[in-house]
C-alpha cells in the first residue's frame, strides 16, 4: 500500500495544493470565523462563518474542498464560505482526512456526515435551528460532496436543499480517451480511494467497490436537486464526467442543470463570476 500511495502522490504533484499546517482547536478565528474539531482525525476541522445579526434558523452553505482527495484543508473555500455569510447564510468550509492517512473514500463520505451532524448541534448550541444545506464542492471535493448528498438524501443531519458538483470527477474508472489526469491515473486512485487492487483485470471483481465512490452509479430518484458546472477545456477530469452524471439524473427525474463554461480548464481562472452566479440562480429557486 505504501509503494501505491507513493505512486498517487507522484503523479498527483501537479495538482496539490500546499498543506496548510493545522492550528489547534480554537473557539475564534482571527478573521471571525470559528473552528471545530468535529472527531478525532487529523484533519476533522470544520470553519464556520456566521452572518451579521441575531438569526434563529439559518440555511447553510456546507462546502468541501478539493485536493485530489490527498491534500489541501479548510482554508482553501474560506473565501467561499465568508461570502456566503456576507450573504446572509452560515458558510461552513469542511476538511477530511485523506489518502495519505490511509483513509477510504467511504471514510471521507462518513466524516462528512460526521461534520454535519457537529454543525447543527454547535449551531443549536449558539441558539440557531439549522434549516436546509447547499452541498458544494470542487474537483475530488464535488465527487465527496454528492457522494455525501446521494448517499445521504434522506438521512442527512440538516436537510439538503441542493447540490453543487464543480469540476467533478464522477466516474472514476470510464476512459474517454482524452489523456486527462483522472483518465490517466485512475487505477492508482481508486485502489488507494477502495483499498482493493483495481486494474483492468480486476475492475469486474470490484465493480461494487468501484461504484461505491462514483457519483453517477450512487445518483437515485432521492437526489435533491443537482446544479452541475464543468469547464469544456478541463484537462484534469473530462468534461463528460459531468455530462454523464446530468444524464442520469434526468433519467431518474431529478431536477438538474448542467453549465459547461467554453474555454476553462479544471480551475475556471478568471471565471469563478460565472460559478457564483449559477449558484445565486438556484439559491432563488431553492432556498
């Protein structure tokens, strides 16, 4: 397992972001947000921003990073969650452990689960009824995101009002022959993601543990509504990622949109106005 992981991590590199040392646990951050230790793993934090004003019940912009499901934290979306105060909503920003501390994707999808369950209690603790959530997320953290809100529809903690997959890699094993990083490397990813050894000759053997971290097989008639978002010139995860799971939620009726931005690549540039105004459309039509 280690010679697999070393493997991921090379071949990875360009895509890493620099792993911001974690600070202990502490109830104010300098910039106002407040930061939890919601279990006991290295990297279970979650920051939270609250809007201005006294509030009883807010809705929730709950956002996962991305990383290639082995770096990064919380602090990348800062940004993302500040913004979402401003707007009137809780913006949470939510780091997992991940492969290199030998953790599944299963586990990343629990720990999840496990942050908002800590989020509506430490909301409901400060005297605010979380109401509905907006799951987001980019890149290995859109494919955590809706695996979360797919897998987790009916039962999760706050209510979810819709999701948002940027970037997503949602099947992790299909080939479409554009020599993509995610294309090029997903035996490595999902033997490290399933802890099974996948290659062609053993995908069929583990057709279920394949599918248990590939958003589109996990999609159901459940789904809340799904706002999908991709760049056209994505050289990390290809564009059909997105096209294949809009696809199927449309086959099984869930309301859905995919936005394809012409030009962009896996991190949208000077295009992230395009993302947010997306997102403010559907916080009219949802929220």
């Amino acid at each position: 397992m280690l010679k697999v992981i070393l493997a991921v991590t090379l071949a990875f590199t360009a895509l890493f972001s620099s792993v911001k040392a974690k600070l202990d646990p502490m109830p104010q951050l300098k910039d106002g947000g407040i930061r939890v230790k919601y279990g006991s793993g290295p990297c279970e934090y979650y920051d939270m921003y609250l809007p201005d004003g006294t509030q009883s019940e807010a809705d929730v912009f709950f956002l996962v990073h991305g990383g290639s499901w082995m770096s990064g934290d919380q602090t990348m979306f800062t940004g993302h969650a500040k913004y979402a105060a401003e707007k009137g909503f809780v913006g949470v920003t939510v780091d997992y452990d991940k492969i290199l501390n030998n953790v599944s994707g299963a586990k990343m999808v629990s720990e999840l689960f496990d942050a908002a369950e800590s989020l509506k209690k430490t909301l409901a603790d400060r005297g605010v009824t979380a109401r509905r959530m907006v799951v987001a997320g980019h890149s290995s953290g859109s494919n955590l995101a809706l695996l979360y809100a797919f897998d987790h529809a009916e039962d999760s903690p706050i209510p979810i009002a819709f999701c948002v997959g940027v970037s997503t890699p949602s099947d992790l094993y299909r080939d479409y022959g554009h020599g993509t990083t995610l294309e090029n490397n997903r035996d490595l990813l999902l033997t490290a993601l399933t802890k099974e050894n996948i290659n062609e000759k053993t995908a069929e053997k583990y057709a279920d543990a394949i599918g248990a971290v590939c958003p589109v097989v996990r999609a159901n008639e459940n789904c809340a509504p799904t706002l999908l978002i991709h760049g056209s010139a994505d050289n990390v995860v290809p564009v059909e990622n997105s096209t294949e799971l809009y696809e199927k939620l449309k086959g099984l009726g869930v309301a859905s949109e995919q936005l394809i931005i012409e030009g962009q690549g896996h991190f949208f540039g000077n295009r992230w106005d395009a993302v947010y105004e997306a997102v403010e459309r559907w916080t009219k039509l949802y929220l």
